[in-house]
C-alpha cells in the first residue's frame, strides 16, 4: 500500500494543475450560487408582502428547496469532471490495475446477498465502483445507501413518509479462496455493551441470524455478535489471528464495521455518515486535507485484503 509521504508527493507532482483548474470552476460556480439566490430572496421577499404572516412558514422552507435546487443545477457536471479527473487519479495511484467507474455501484441484489442487511430496502443508491486485483485477490467495493419506508396518517387522514437509513457506507467484497458450506454474519455486539449478560441472552434470541456462536476471544466477543448455521465451520475461518485482525481493522477504521462469509466471499461493510469522494464545494480545492481523506477512505478499502491477510491461501475452494 502507498504511503502517506507517497501520497502527498503525488499531489504536488499530479493533482496540483487539475485541481487549479478546477479551483478556478468552483470559484465561478459559488459566485453564480450567490447571485442566483440573491435574486431568488429578492423574489420571495416580494412576494411575502402579499401573503403576510405565511411569509414565516414559507420563506425559508422555500429558501432551503431554492438553495438546493441552485446549488444542484451548478455542481452537476463539476462533481462528475472532479471524479474523473481527481477520483481516478488517486484510484490509477494506489494502482493502476484498479478499475473505476464513478456512476457504477454494488448492485442491490448482491447487498442483500450478503446476508448482513435483513431489511429489504425501498430505495437503493450509490457511487464510485471500484474493482480489481489485489494481489491474488479479486476485490470490489463501492458506496452504498439503502434506505427503508415507513409511513404513518394521522387522524385526519394525512399521510406521512419516513425515510430510514439500513446501510449507508462502503461495502468491499472480496475472495475468501474458500467455498462455505454455511453462513456466518459479524455484527456490532451493541447489545451486551448496553446490557451486559442480558444483552447476550437477547442476542440468542435473534431467530432470524440463525444460532449464537460462542467464540474464544475476550476481546473480540466485546466488539461483535457472531451468527451461523454451521457452528464448526464459524469457528473454523473465524480463527485466533483472523479474530484478532478483524479487530485491529476495526480499532483501525474507527467505524462501525460488519462481516459476513457466504458462497465463497467475505462481505465487509464500513459505516459512514458522511459522503464520500465528493468536492467541497464551498471550501477551496487546493488544500490538501480533503484529497488526504479521499485518499485515506480509498486504502482503508481496498486494505481490506491485507489487514484480513487474504492473499495467504492457507485453503483451497473444492
């Protein structure tokens, strides 16, 4: 993996003259921001003499909705220029092998098949696919947001839409070399971290995970909640130093991180509540703090095959 000292010569070296180009296009683009909401308020507040009092209700939902709108209109195409050009930089620096498609993401099908996620969402987005080969292993990852709907009416009649977030973060999938015969799912163990031995009664309940695995690790069982239905396989790839790498990745991520092992693949997803690879727009682009976390979020990725050692074939798919 490239260095952070790497990294940094790289973008003196090769990111410096498309980022001043882009620099000068984000200028332009939060002028034109500006001045279209200046003329926007102008509008509204002529307006708010003939609706009087409503004015206080209306004006700012109606500002925030201008302000979006504009704002979307304006970063469209430079959102999609700064991926192509600063995005995939940074994908062909940490190797030129990858693949990057800033428009391709995990399909929906292939979320759910993880089994992490048991809610099937109703909306499903994402962005910034990337594929390829680390090392011996075949590796793809990209963002993701899944969402579910909830709706409730009121005694009136009126119905109200929730949205409810299930996933939004990185998901990398990769080649364990390993057909399972079961499944096994590693989940954040939040439950007996907030009720102690009872919230590990609670865990056993959860049917729809198949069986508690009880596992030997202190300091993992602390962090996770482990589920299959084959207890003898579970225990088989979740060994003494695999455990113990899942939870350094974790202390080094600092997210919240979920695993599953299910065909011939491990599936690990990485919240975030933030979106990724995305250009500031209000903030200049010349600083190299936000390419540094691009960077960061890129190899934490695709470190994925080396923090969980998957290029050491210690079995072989049968």
């Amino acid at each position: 993996m490239k260095s952070a000292e790497e990294f940094a010569k790289f973008f003196e070296t090769s990111l410096q003259v498309p980022l001043a180009e882009l620099e000068q296009k984000r200028k332009q683009i939060v002028f034109n921001i500006w001045i279209s909401l200046l003329v926007a308020f102008g509008v509204l507040s002529l307006l708010s003499i003939f609706i009087g009092s409503a004015a206080l209700i209306i004006f700012p939902i109606a500002a925030l909705i201008v302000f979006l709108i504009v704002r979307f209109g304006f970063t469209k195409n430079y959102v999609q220029e700064f991926k192509d050009k600063v995005i995939r930089s940074i994908v062909a620096f940490i190797d030129p092998s990858l693949n990057y498609r800033s428009d391709g993401f995990i399909p929906m099908d292939t979320f759910m098949s993880s089994e992490i996620f048991k809610v099937y969402p109703d909306r499903y987005n994402g962005d910034d696919f990337v594929s390829g080969i680390v090392g011996k292993t075949q590796v793809t990852f990209s963002e993701l947001h899944a969402e579910y709907k909830t709706e409730t009416t009121d005694k009136d009649g009126h119905r109200q839409e929730y949205w409810h977030t299930i996933f939004k973060g990185l998901l990398v999938i990769a080649d364990f070399n390993k057909n399972f015969e079961g499944k096994t799912v590693v989940l954040p163990d939040t439950a007996e971290r907030l009720f102690g031995g009872f919230g590990k009664m609670l865990q056993s309940w959860n049917l729809m995970r198949g069986q508690l695995i009880q596992l030997e690790d202190p300091e993992f069982e602390k962090l996770f909640a482990v589920y299959g239905d084959n207890q003898v396989e579970a225990r088989y790839i979740l060994s003494t130093s695999l455990m113990k790498r899942i939870v350094d990745f974790k202390n080094k991520s600092g997210k919240q991180i979920y695993l599953s092992f299910v065909g011939s693949r491990i599936y690990v997803a990485i919240s975030y509540s933030k979106s990724l690879f995305e250009p500031r727009v209000f903030k200049t682009l010349l600083d190299i703090r936000p390419a540094q976390e691009y960077f960061t979020d890129l190899e934490l990725a695709l470190g994925v095959v080396d923090d969980l050692n998957l290029n050491t074939r210690i079995w072989s798919k049968q």
